[in-house]
C-alpha cells in the first residue's frame, strides 16, 4: 500500500516498475523471513522483533533531523512496527512450545 505513491509522480512505465521494485525491497525481505519462519519459528521471532526495533530507531533519527518532537515519531513508528512485534512474538511463543513439548519430562 505505500508503495502505490509510485503512481502519483507521472513516470514512464520502466520507471514506475523500478520504483515500485525499490519501495517493495523490505516487503520481499520480509516475505522471505516469514517462508523461512514457517519451519523455524525463531528466526521469526528474532528478525520481526529486529525490523520493528530498527524502524522506530531510524524513524526517531530521521525526526531529529527535521526537528519533529520523538514522541510524535514513535508513535507513528508503533503503527508499522507494532504489527512486527506482534508478529515476531507470537512466533517466539510457538517456539517456546514447540521446544517446552520435545523436552524429556
């Protein structure tokens, strides 16, 4: 959905696809993970928590650079964030339980 800004600008159609190439990197990169997190799940938890951490420290970074207040950034940034850790630790849960069930009792 944010990448549909690509459309706006009257670009010819290469460069619209590039564009729309570039803007969905981080989605592919997440897909990816998420394939991969199928089978294990803490290489799930792991890197969703880590994508969300590092998106709300850039966008805290970039807001002290235009002179935005860093509570007004993290709360934006939680709105895309928010859902990784949501993610990230729901499969850290589904690790923990798979790994507490295979432990001898």
């Amino acid at each position: 959905m944010f990448s549909l800004d690509v459309f706006e600008t009257g670009l010819t159609a290469w460069q619209t696809a590039v564009g729309l190439f570039m803007h969905n990197i981080p989605v592919f990169i997440l897909a990816i993970v998420l394939w991969i997190s199928w089978k294990h799940e803490i290489v799930g938890g792991i890197v969703y928590i880590l994508a969300g951490t590092s998106y709300i420290i850039l966008t805290i970074v970039r807001a002290a650079t235009s002179q935005l207040p860093w509570y007004i950034a993290l709360s934006w940034s939680l709105t895309l964030a928010g859902p990784a850790f949501l993610v990230g630790i729901l499969f850290l849960i589904g690790w923990f339980k798979k790994n507490k069930k295979s432990l001898p009792l």
